[in-house]
C-alpha cells in the first residue's frame, strides 16, 4: 500500500514572480511550505540569475505542466558586450574578451537571422542530461561536454534599446528548448564579438504573464491575511489552447474511471467541427475538468484523469 502524501489537497496554478538569486526548486519548496499543498511543480526552469513568471503547479495541475512546458514563453534581457563568460550569463567567469561593441545599425541587420527555426548549441552549464548527467554537473566537475546542436524555434526578436555602449536590450518569444544565453552567445558571435546575459527576465509562459505573477513575499502575506483562492487559477487555465467537449455526468464517470466513451454523442452537442482523429481534448462536466483525452477510433480516450 503506498505511503499518503503529506499536505494539503489543493489544485491550481500560482503564477511566482521568481526573485534573482532563487533557483527554480528551491521556489518550489517555498510555495509547498507557504501553502501547505501536498504537491507542487514549476513549468519551465528558470536560472537562478533570472527573474519573473514561474508557473507553479498544485496537485492536479501537475498533470497539465507539460503543455506549459511545450508553450510559447516571452523575455527580456540586456546582453553585455565584449565579455564572454563560461556560462554565458553574469554569473560565470570571464573566458575571452573583445574590444568590438556593435551599432544599432549592425545589430539590426542581423536579427533576421536569428528568428524563426534555427539551429542552437544549448550552454554547457544547463540541466540538459548527458550520459545520465546534467551538463552542469560535468562543467563544474572539469568535464564539460561536448553539446550538440538542436533545432529551435524564435518567433520573435526585437532591439529595445542601447543603454550605453556595451550593453543592449532585446525582448524574445520562443518555443520549447531556447536559451536566451545561447541567443545572446551567438548574437555576439554573428556581430564579430563576444556577449553574454547581463540581465534575464521571463515575462510570459503560454497564457500566464507578469500580470498575474505575485512574489513570495505577497504569498507569504496571504498565507496570514487573504484567502489563497484570490491567486488560485484553475488546473484548466493552462489548457486554453486545447479544446473542450461538454460530458454528461454518465459520460464523466466513465472517463474519471479511465473508460472510453463514443465520440458521436459528444461531437454532436458540441459546437466544435473540427475534431478529429488523435486530437487532445478537455473532457469538462459542469465546467470541471474531468480529464486529458484522445480522439481514437470513434471513441474519446482519456490518458490523463484529473481527480479534482
């Protein structure tokens, strides 16, 4: 028989605005004690330099973190010419240095470059595993790997301003698997110089953005004086991208006990027309979220029951 969870049953997103300093895990133990909720995730790390939008997921919502993860997610960050760091980033030590600082005008000229799907050699000091390891663990231990390029997606990139000479400001949406401190490695390379992330800030994860994003501290406040259900958001709300189809409360039960139902009664009362075979679908009864499923076969699948 397994062991019961410690904690509170509490279901939802918090959206932490992440302080600089704070690693992605260790804003997951402050949210679990400051809740109280018997589990808690984030979607998407963010460096210990970075700051902003970190999606926190409680209990079911831990179910759902993984499309967050596959989401667009905006940034801003200023990249400090003529440095190159050994982690791409303020954090690391100088490895090379360059008297080249790039004009607006040269800049400019190479954003194009940079937007769209590219190829990108993630940093070495990142969580990617190597052989069973994270890489991070290999550079710190002087057996910094060999890292492979990839392809990922930038769908926008734009200069927001040149503070000074050696510094530059740019706002980015990616896809799933960029770095900024790669863009900003390479950015420099492309200027015939070296660069890295001065300042990181995410202002967006799929349909969470700073607006919603409170700090520990306010939570730490509201665990005294408000109810958290005023920052609570529903385990669906990451969901919105994906379409829903209205059960029965027949219909409901038989998913929540991992059975398929027909898909032409649903479809039928639906106002969607475009489902079709092996699209994802939210399952909802009486605006609950009753599970993840799969078009298959004439029949709605689920593969993912919420016990909300």
């Amino acid at each position: 028989m397994g062991r019961k969870r410690r904690g509170k049953a509490i279901h939802g997103w918090i959206i932490i605005d992440k302080p600089k300093g704070l690693s992605s895990s260790a804003v997951v133990g402050r949210v679990r004690r400051l809740t109280g909720a018997a589990k808690v995730g984030h979607a998407g790390t963010l460096d210990p330099l970075a700051t902003g939008v970190l999606p926190m997921a409680l209990g079911e919502a831990t179910k759902t973190a993984s499309y967050l993860m596959d989401g667009a997610k905006a940034y801003r960050f200023t990249v400090r010419w003529g440095e190159q760091r050994d982690t791409d980033d303020a954090e690391g030590t100088i490895v090379k240095t360059s008297d080249v600082r790039p004009t607006k005008e040269q800049i400019l000229a190479v954003l194009g470059n940079f937007i769209g799907d590219i190829e990108q050699v993630p940093p070495v000091f990142s969580a990617i595993k190597i052989d069973g390891k994270r890489a991070y663990e290999l550079a710190r231990a002087n057996r910094a790997p060999e890292m492979k390029p990839r392809t990922i997606h930038i769908e926008d990139l734009r200069l927001l301003g040149l503070p000074d000479g050696d510094h530059a400001e740019f706002e980015a949406v990616s896809g799933k698997g960029a770095y900024m401190r790669s863009l900003a490695r390479d950015m420099a390379a492309a200027l015939g110089t070296v660069g890295h992330i001065a300042q990181l800030r995410r202002t967006a994860v799929g349909p969470f953005d700073e607006k919603q994003a409170i700090s520990l501290d306010k939570l730490e406040t509201l665990r005294h004086s408000a109810p958290l259900s005023e920052h609570l958001l529903s385990v669906e709300t990451a969901l919105d991208d994906i379409p829903a189809l209205a059960l029965t409360e027949t219909e409901a039960r038989k998913l929540s006990r991992g059975q398929a139902i027909p898909v032409l009664p649903v479809a039928s009362r639906s106002p969607l027309k475009n489902i079709s075979q092996g699209d994802v679908v939210r399952a909802m009864a009486e605006g609950r979220l009753v599970a993840l499923a799969k078009i298959n076969g004439g029949e709605i699948r689920p593969f993912r029951v919420m016990n909300l």
